[in-house]
C-alpha cells in the first residue's frame, strides 16, 4: 500500500498532465475528475463544484447522476457539497438511505441509485475553495482508505488550480461560467412561476420540475424553459452578465503551487 506521499505523487503526476494537455480551467477540472474513481479505488459518481459571487454551480462531473445530485443542492441549499462549500465543513461519510438533514437530495439521490455519499472541501486560496463530491451504489463504500484518499486527492487537486487560472484567459473562463449561471436563472425563474400558479413552496415547485424532467428526459433547464413560456409568453430573462474577478485575485496562492515538488 502507497504511503501519503507516495499518494500524493501519483496524484500529482496524473494532474500534472492534465494541466499540459488543457487551455482552460473547465477542460482542466473535468479531465482531473476523471481520475477519481481510480485513485481512490472505488467506482462510482464523482463531481467538482464551485460557488462564485453567491452562485453554485457544477464545474466537472464523471456522468449525468452526479450533476442531477448536485443540482438538487444547489436548489434546496441543503446537501454535503453545499456544507462543503459554504461553510468548508467535510462532511465525512453519509448514508444517504438514513440521512434526515436535507431530506430533498436524501430522496432524489436515493432514486438515482446512491446508497453513500461525502462532501469535502478544497480551498485553493484564502476564503476561495470548490468541493469534490462522492457518490456510490454501495453503502460505506467511502470509509477508510478511499475516504484518506479522496482527501489527499482534494488537496493536490488544490496546489495545481492556481497554475490552470494561470494558464487560462479570463475571457475565457467568463465564457465558461455564464453557461452555468444562465442554467441557475431559468430555474430560479420557473419556480417562481411554478410557486405562484400552484401556491406552493419552492421545494413542492422544484419537485413538479425534477418530476417532469425525469419523465420526458430532459435538463432541468430545458423543462424550466419551457415552464416559463408556457405560463409567461416569453422566454426566459437573460441571466445577469458574469464578471470575471481581477487577474490579481484568481492568482493568489499561485506562488504555493509553483513550488510544488
């Protein structure tokens, strides 16, 4: 068995070629999660995500049931990635079929076949921090060594983030996030109109989405879409303009990771 710092050179060798073969952070992300499964020894559904300016978002994900996970969070603002990122709080290992703090992604992570599930934070420079989020079929499947793992992962993945910023335009990362940002706005404004022509709690609203969704196997975004000009005449309102933070802040904490062996 590797020792933390045989680990953690593995893991930097494989992120270290990601970062020579992406121009952008997105690209980077989503070709880092691709090694989680292996790393850590487990199969599963894994995803990277993000708050900026108030806003969670999924940035990298290995398949669709990780993202539908994650949205489901993002939504309710109740879930291990949600802990992980707003508050920095490392969930450790939950059992999805008995957790009762967020019963909304409980339920809807049950249906999508989860059996367990962690969040665990990874702060890439001071108060700036994403979350790596685990999922599995099979109940404790993150205990023990995967779990030490998955963290080890999460701090190497931390050291290499300054340098991807670094590689990548802002210009191009604006582009990137106001994708994810138009995604949040059309939910948002369906619930809206869904809470106003049935009367009833967000949660109630976004399960007649998630339900419609699932049924007709479409995006969240696209059934919101159409919620919206069905209820309204109109399409939905463009999504607030992203403005990408100074080249000075995405650098900070680049000179940490520059100096890693």
């Amino acid at each position: 068995m590797l020792s933390d710092d045989g680990f953690r050179h593995t893991v930097w060798t494989r992120l270290e070629r990601c970062l020579a073969e992406t121009s952008s952070v997105g690209d980077y992300l989503q070709a880092a999660i691709q090694h989680t499964a292996s790393l850590i020894g487990v199969p599963g559904s894994f995803s990277l995500s993000i708050v900026l300016y108030g806003e969670l978002f999924t940035a990298a994900t290995t398949d669709r049931l990780a993202w539908d996970a994650d949205q489901v969070e993002f939504d309710t603002e109740g879930g291990p990635c949600v802990e992980a990122l707003r508050e920095g709080l490392d969930t450790g290992l939950i059992d999805v079929r008995t957790e009762t703090r967020w019963p909304a992604w409980a339920a809807v992570s049950t249906m999508l076949g989860f059996r367990s599930a962690a969040g665990i934070p990874i702060e890439f420079a001071s108060g700036e921090r994403i979350a790596l989020n685990l999922y599995s079929s099979e109940p404790d499947a993150f205990t023990g060594e995967p779990m030490q793992k998955a963290r080890l992962f999460g701090e190497e993945l931390a050291r290499t983030l300054p340098m991807a910023l670094r590689i990548t335009e802002q210009t191009q990362l604006a582009a990137q996030l106001q994708q994810a940002l138009a995604s949040r706005s059309t939910i948002d404004q369906a619930l809206g109109v869904l809470m106003a022509q049935n009367r009833c709690t967000r949660d109630v609203a976004f399960g007649i989405l998630r339900r419609a969704s699932q049924h007709r196997n479409l995006k969240l975004r696209e059934v919101a879409a159409a919620v919206i000009e069905r209820y309204t005449g109109h399409t939905a309102a463009e999504a607030p303009v992203f403005t990408p933070p100074s080249p000075s802040k995405a650098r900070r904490g680049s000179g940490d990771a520059a100096g890693h062996p």
